[in-house]
C-alpha cells in the first residue's frame, strides 16, 4: 500500500472514532471515552495508553512534515506551485507561520544530527524539541568550529535536557566552554565575547499580546546597553517618601522602554511614514458621524477592540494612554472595510502648548518624581474622548511611569484653582471615609500644607 493511501487510512480511522454520538449512530471509540469517562478508574489503562501512542503519531508526524518539507524545496515544488518557499507551501494547507518555520527549520538541519534523527523517526522526540537542538547546533557551530565526531556529540549533549529551553541554555553553556582561547600568534583574532558578528536579539509576541525577548550582545554592545540603562533604573520614592514598590526587573524594563522612546522622539532617526515619527500605529475604529448609525452598524465579523500594529489588541485603559498625546487621521470606511476617505491628521498637543507645559510643570508633576521634561506624555486631566479641552487647563506632564499610574490607579490629577496641577491619592481600602487630602505637583512641593507655602 502507497505511503500517501497508509496515511489517509490511519486520519480516516481517527476521524471515525472522534465522531460525537448522535441519535443514529453510537459515536467513535475515542469520542465515547472522551465524553464519559470512568471516574473510578476503570478506563485509567485505555486513557493512558492512547495518550501515549497518540504522543507518539504527533511526534512521527512531525518528523515526517519536516523532512517532506525539505524535500519540497530540493526538488522546486514551491516554485511549481506558483510560491517562493516550501514554507509558503505549509501556510497555504492552514499551518501556522510558527509551525511552517519550525518545520523547514528542523528539515534543513537533520543532516546535521543523524543519530537525534534515527530516534525522532520512532516517534521519541517533539518536533518542537528538535528545532531547538537544531537550532543550538547552529548557534554553538557560529562559536566553535566542529567536526563531525564533535557535533555528534553536541547533538548527544542537547538530546539529553528536558525541554527546548534546556536545550537553548544547555548550547549557550558548551558555546561558552568551548569558545577557543585567543590565538597569541594571531593578534587580529576576535574573542567570543568581542565578536559583534554573533550577535542576535529575538522578539516574540505571545498569545496574551505581551511581547518577550531575548538578548546576545557583544560585550561592547552589552556595556552600552548597561551604560544607557543604569541611570534610569534608579528607584523612585514613593509620594509619602516611602520606597519604590518596583523590583529591579520592572525598573530595568522601564528603563528600557524609555530609552526607546527617547529615540522614537528623535528627529533624525529614520522614518517609513513620510517624515513623520510615529512611536506606535493604533487602530481604534469608531461609529460613523451619521446620527442613525448604532453600535451594530459596523460590518459584520468586524472587531469594535483597538488594536496597536505589532502587539494586536489592547484594552480601553491603553487606549486612553496612548489617546493622551498623539497624532489622529480619520479613515471612513465603506461597509465592506474598504478606505472611502482619509482625513487630515490633527495632533491632540501642539508644540506651544508643549512649551507652556514645560514651563509649568518642569518635568514629571507626580508628586516627588521630576523627572525631566524629555520623559514625559502631556496627559489629559479630563480625556479628549469625553469632551476634555486640548488646553494649558486641562493638560499635564507626566512621565510614563506615572502616566500608566493615572490611568489604571485611583490616583487622579485635576488642574485647581492656582491652575496648576493637583493629585489625589486612591481610595484606602480600609479607611473608605477618610478625606483623599489634594497633594501638589512635584514642581510646587513644600514642606507644609499652608495655603501660602507655595505663594
């Protein structure tokens, strides 16, 4: 029997015993167990058993789709088939891109790992397992030239851990062991550490719209990096004087991100948008301006949630940050989501406004931040969305830190009297009668609450 006809068998019986019971038909095998099961253990050896060999047909699978995926590309079916890669080839029966890459990936390198390989085609490895090895062969080879014996005996070593993370770490520790030491009789050799041509950064965006990455950076690079964190990750005293609640890892990761945004403000960095310096692309589709249309007059299987270009989508609270100091164009859209009309941009801050600001509030107004003026959003004390005036009143300036704080805190900010910016502190919990007494912004703090401390 054809290889092709074996394998359409084995999907058609497991269709068959996956198919629910219904009035004319008792149902598949599999279907049955998975819809009642013994709760006293009676089909404990039946469940165990078919989760094991099942194991074994998603790992057999994966190692088949990887090896026919090359195959693919040595013998020019992407091109027969009117796309660029086999990888193309993989999307197009439905595969996601993250699993079509894995596959090409693991079929590129499985010349490189025979002996991995013969185990794989029992049905022993993931597919998701061997990547990584795959992968952590390439990255120790760019380190350390190998032989053959040598890198049988790397892809022995990363056989052995447990998880693909095991794996990556297990390559990035015999990298480091064994880098060769520095030819004294060539002078001109680069150490492993000194090499800027082996670094790689890697940024993921998970399932939960949070973006995580990873970092190999020469030890110039490193040192740079840690010479533009360092002095941004220094706590940040709480208003009462108390200390920051941020660990280390969250002040890193602050300091990160602001040192992004200082360089997306920067004017000679370039641009893909005609000159204009976008730090974020968000879309936020609202209602037309037509005072019959409701809320369900949007195309059907569109989505009302706001969505940034690369993390997807976010909620209302980010929505509003980001809302607080940005550039908007209008796009009208006709019920088939195609463009009618594209509006002109209007920018929410304007740059005397800005410097009225600056003026003012000389930095971060949180009380007992002050952080400097180039740190911070212009926030609106009442949203634009809700009717707020784009005015000296009604705007102040906020660090991002603090900025986040405002929007998804109790904390509130209102312009008083004086027109300068005043803070109220949260609701306590356990004190729900007790007056939220008004601090001052940063800039004004005193040491007294007496009306003329601040004259």
């Amino acid at each position: 029997m054809a290889i092709v006809d074996v394998i359409t068998e084995f999907a058609d019986a497991l269709i068959e015993a996956l198919s629910p019971p219904t009035l004319a038909a008792p149902g598949g095998e599999l279907a049955r167990l998975c819809e009642s099961p013994s709760t006293v253990g009676f089909d404990d050896a039946v469940i165990g058993q078919a989760m094991a060999q099942l194991t074994r047909v998603v790992n057999l699978a994966g190692t088949a789709m990887s090896g026919l995926t090359d195959a693919a590309g040595r013998a020019g079916l992407p091109a027969r088939k009117r796309v660029k890669t086999s990888t193309d080839l993989l999307k197009q029966l439905g595969i996601t891109p993250a699993a079509a890459h894995r596959y090409a990936r693991t079929g590129h390198a499985a010349h490189e790992m025979p002996g991995v390989m013969a185990h794989a085609r029992t049905g022993g490895i993931p597919i998701e397992q061997l990547d990584a090895i795959g992968k952590g062969i390439a990255f120790v080879d760019r380190r350390v030239p190998l032989d053959q014996d040598r890198r049988a005996d790397l892809a022995r070593r990363l056989s052995c851990q447990v998880t693909p993370a095991d794996v990556s770490h297990r390559a990035r520790e015999l990298a480091l062991e064994w880098a060769p030491a520095v030819d004294e009789a060539d002078p001109d050799a680069v150490p492993v550490a000194e090499n800027p041509d082996l670094n790689e950064m890697t940024l993921v965006t998970g399932d939960d719209g949070r973006t995580t990455g990873t970092l190999d950076l020469d030890a110039l690079a490193g040192e740079e990096l840690n010479q533009a964190l360092d002095p941004l990750c220094k706590p940040v005293p709480q208003p009462d004087g108390s200390r920051d609640p941020r660990s280390a890892k969250q002040r890193r990761s602050d300091a990160f991100a602001q040192v992004i945004r200082t360089y997306l403000s920067g004017r000679e960095r370039p641009t893909v948008s005609g000159g204009v310096l976008p730090h974020v692309t968000m879309i936020v589709r609202t209602q037309s301006g037509d005072s019959k249309s409701t809320p369900d007059s949007a195309p059907e299987g569109s989505s009302q949630v706001a969505s940034l270009g690369f993390t997807g989508p976010i909620s209302p609270t980010t929505v509003g940050l980001v809302l607080c100091e940005a550039a908007m164009r209008r796009v009208i859209l006709d019920q088939n989501s195609a463009p009618l009309d594209v509006g002109r941009e209007h920018r929410l801050v304007t740059a005397g406004l800005r410097r009225a600001l600056e003026a003012r509030d000389r930095g971060c107004a949180f009380p007992g931040c002050g952080r400097p003026i180039s740190w911070t959003d212009a926030h609106h004390c009442t949203p634009w969305s809700e009717g707020g005036d784009t005015a000296i009143d009604n705007c102040v300036l906020l660090c991002r830190m603090h900025h986040t704080v405002i929007h998804q805190t109790g904390w509130e900010v209102f312009i008083g009297p004086d027109r300068h910016p005043w803070f109220r502190p949260p609701a306590d919990p356990h004190h729900p009668d007790r007056r939220r007494e008004p601090i001052r912004s940063n800039a004004r703090r005193t040491m007294t609450a007496a009306p003329t401390a601040a004259a």
